[in-house]
C-alpha cells in the first residue's frame, strides 16, 4: 500500500483508503450572470457583501497634492465627468459579476487606435462609461513574453446601438476584476464573483434565519387528545364536529378564561424554547461576515459583543486592509485615467501633480482638536528652538498653511491666506493691518521734554 506524505493511523484507519475524509474533494459551481444578479437582488447579505467594500473604497475619494487652482480645475473635472459615482459602480460590478471596465471617451477619435494622452487639450475627454463584462467583451489574450501588456486582452468588442460591433484599443479601457483567478485566460480575461467564494456562508446564514422565523408560527402548539379519534375520524359528520369543538374551546380560553372540556379529554401546550437559537443565528452570520472579510459590526450595523467591546481594531483592521487594497489595485486605475483626465482639466500634465487617497478613518471632533494642538505645539518648537529656528519660519508657516487647509482644521484659512498673503509675502517693514502708525517723538511735544534751542 502506497502513502502519501501525510499521517496516517492504521489503527483507526485515519489517513487510508478507509478514511471518510479522503474521499473529500473541491469542486467548482460556477455562478452564471442570472444567479449572481438574483443573489443580489434577492438576498442582503449577498447585496451587502458587494456594496459595502466597493462603495468604502471610494467614499472618501482623495487629496490632490498641488497649488490651489489646479485643484479645482482637477475637482470641477472630476464631477463633470462623474467620476467617484462611476468608480464605486464599476467595482460593484466586478465584485458582483468578476470584472467590469471604464471606457475613457475622446471626442473625435477612432476607439480602434491606441490612445495618445499627449495629444489631448483641455476638455478633450469627453466621456467614462462603465460596462460589465457581459457588455464589453476582450479579445485575444496577449501571450509575447516581450510585450508590456502581456497578459491583457489585445482588443474589445461592444455592441453599440447605431454602431453595431465596435472594437477598442486596450488603451481607452480600464479593467476592473472581482476576485482573481490564478489564470486569467480560464474566465476570458475576467476573474470570478467574490459571491462564488462565499456562496455556502451566505446560504447556511439565510436557511439560519428563514428557519427560526418559520420556529416562530410554531413557537405554541395547543395539543387535544381525544378519545376514539382515529376510530371515528373516517365520518365527515364526526369531523365536523371535532372542528366546531376545538373552535369553541380556543374562542373560550385565554390568559383570564378557563378551558372547558369532556373528562375523558387532555389538553397539552408544547412550546419551543428559544434560548440558544440568537447564539446559533450569530455564529451563521458571524461566519458570513468572516467569508467576506467584512467586520461584523460594518455587515449587520450591530453594536460590537462582549465585556469592554468597542469593535475599533475590528474596524481599524478592515479599513487598513482597503487602504492597501486601494494603492496595490485602484491606484494604478486611476493614474492610468488621470492622464487623461489631468490634461483635460489643466490642458497639460503637470509632474507635479499627484494624489493620496483620503483616510477612510473618520476621528472625533476632540480627537481633531487634540491633533491640532500637537500640530501647533510642534510648530512652535520648530521656530523657537533655543539653538535658533529648526526651519526657516517662512517654509514652516506655508507648511503649516497647506496642513491646516487639507485637513480643514481653519475652515475659511484658504480664502484668508488669499486676501492677507502668506507669511513668505509679507513686507517686514510693513505694520500689521490694523495696527497703529508709528509716532515720531520730535512730532509730539509731550514725548520730546528738552525743546531744541531757539536761533
């Protein structure tokens, strides 16, 4: 007999052909477009599992790091073109579906040639249209080792109502996948429904709750037993009968009531007994929260269980996990879309123009006010250190002006510093606003007590 390397018994025939468990095997039951969108429409756990990841990872949106105006250019462009409510549907469609793409749109191009960001002015995108991977469908998987796009489509194909089949160029679209698959070939350059994963957790979690809502209706069973029944239950008139006689009794009968009944009848009340059915629905539901890598706290909206519980390492956890999930697979997306979105707002490509995503962390009010205190006491060690200013107090001031702004610690700051100027641009022979003219001695007799002497 031939072992693998593993431990086997042959006492208890753990380990052997024998064993039960060897004969346990995976498989895959795939979940077609018609089952994904049913268990979304029809389950929450299923919609929620979806939704919450990819509308938390966009919430937020993201900081531009670069001069004031450009901001808003880059804002304003960004709400034309409705970017943040596009990027949160496309990610919704990828982890219902297992892929999705943003098509980027120039005004006058043919989508069949590879796209020149260099040669788009300012409003030259026109348009980013979201598709599902049942609307755009990819090519040709590129296998040249030697090609910078290996592994992507050569080309996809939509059908577009008056244009019938119309190819793009993998350049004007972003690839978006829901839970990847070791070869990307094997879904035809998607990936797999992040609910395929999770499919079992999901449904043990709903049978759980369809199955002690069903208990409930069942919850108190009134039980007679009468003599002779099943003797003479065959007699529609002794039926009949049997109906109007419980009728009665249960119309009689209530918390202040007696029941009334023959001698040779019992009467027996059986009762399911709840106790232990909210721990076993919380591990079903625990065990979904799990499958989906979602804190139980942020699926089911529950207040976090157990002596001294806050949930926030719980949550703290998950929102890390997004901010990585944000920079190892939305920011390369995004910066292959901003350059063309950085030219169509600015009319070039500024380098330094870039962008951090904003925390997706939310702190208290006290918890700013404690920030903001930090921040001010270290700025002011940083100018009066007793060897001299650490920085040039210039420098630290305009840092402290771009910090306090981006965090919004001053609101109004932004608009003061444009009316009054930075530090850096004041004269420092100028007074202050709002402050006194300087008084000349000689001018004022009763500061100047010895009169010049008279010619």
């Amino acid at each position: 007999m031939r072992f693998g390397d593993r431990l086997v018994n042959l006492i208890s025939a753990m380990g052997t052909a024998k064993d039960k468990a060897g004969a346990s095997r995976y498989f895959v039951v795939e979940m077609d477009q018609q089952q994904a969108l049913a268990a979304y429409r029809a389950d929450w756990i299923a919609r929620k599992v979806v939704d919450i990841p990819a509308f938390d990872m966009v919430r937020e949106g993201r900081d531009w790091k670069t001069d004031t105006r450009k901001i808003e250019a880059l804002e304003a462009e960004e709400a034309r073109l409705q970017l943040w409510p596009k990027l949160a549907r496309a990610l919704k469609l990828a982890r219902l579906y297992g892929g999705a793409a943003i098509i980027i749109g120039i005004e006058g191009d043919d989508p069949a040639l590879p796209l020149n960001p260099a040669s788009i002015g300012k409003g030259g995108l026109s348009y980013i249209h979201v598709a599902s991977r049942y609307e755009i469908n990819p090519g040709e998987i590129n296998r040249d080792a030697a090609s910078p796009d290996w592994g992507e489509p050569l080309w996809y194909n939509i059908n577009s109502a008056g244009r019938g089949n119309v190819r793009i160029h993998p350049s004007r679209v972003i690839r978006f996948i829901g839970a990847e698959v070791p070869d990307i070939a094997m879904q035809n350059g998607w990936g797999d429904s992040v609910l395929l994963a999770i499919d079992e957790a999901v449904k043990n979690a709903g049978l759980a709750t369809n199955g002690i809502a069903a208990l409930i209706a069942e919850a108190k069973v009134d039980v007679y037993k009468i003599p002779n029944f099943m003797k003479n239950v065959g007699d529609e008139a002794y039926r009949q009968k049997v109906i109007d006689r419980i009728s009665l009794a249960n119309q009689g009968k209530s918390i202040n009531n007696g029941l009334l009944m023959d001698a040779e009848e019992d009467y027996i009340q059986k009762q399911v007994r709840f106790a232990q059915l909210p721990e076993v629905l919380q591990l079903y539901l625990q065990i979904a929260a799990g499958a989906a890598d979602i804190p139980a706290t942020r699926l089911l909206g529950q207040s976090p269980a157990g002596m001294n519980s806050t949930g926030e390492s719980d949550l703290r956890n998950y929102y890390d996990r997004l901010a990585a999930d944000q920079n190892v697979n939305l920011r390369p997306r995004l910066e292959k879309l901003d350059e063309v979105l950085i030219r169509s707002a600015l009319g070039q490509r500024p380098g330094e123009v870039h962008f951090e995503f904003a925390s997706l962390w939310q702190i208290s009010e006290k918890e700013k006010g404690e920030i903001f205190s930090l921040k001010a006491a270290a700025a002011r060690a940083l100018a009066g250190a007793a060897a001299g200013p650490v920085l040039p107090v210039n420098a630290l001031s305009d840092a402290l002006v771009n910090t306090f702004t981006e965090d919004g610690s001053l609101p109004g700051l932004e608009a003061a510093i444009e009316e009054h100027g930075k530090l850096s641009e004041q004269d420092p022979a100028s007074p202050e606003p709002g402050a006194a003219d300087p008084i000349d001695p000689a001018a004022d007799p009763t500061l100047n007590p010895d009169p010049p002497p008279q010619a």
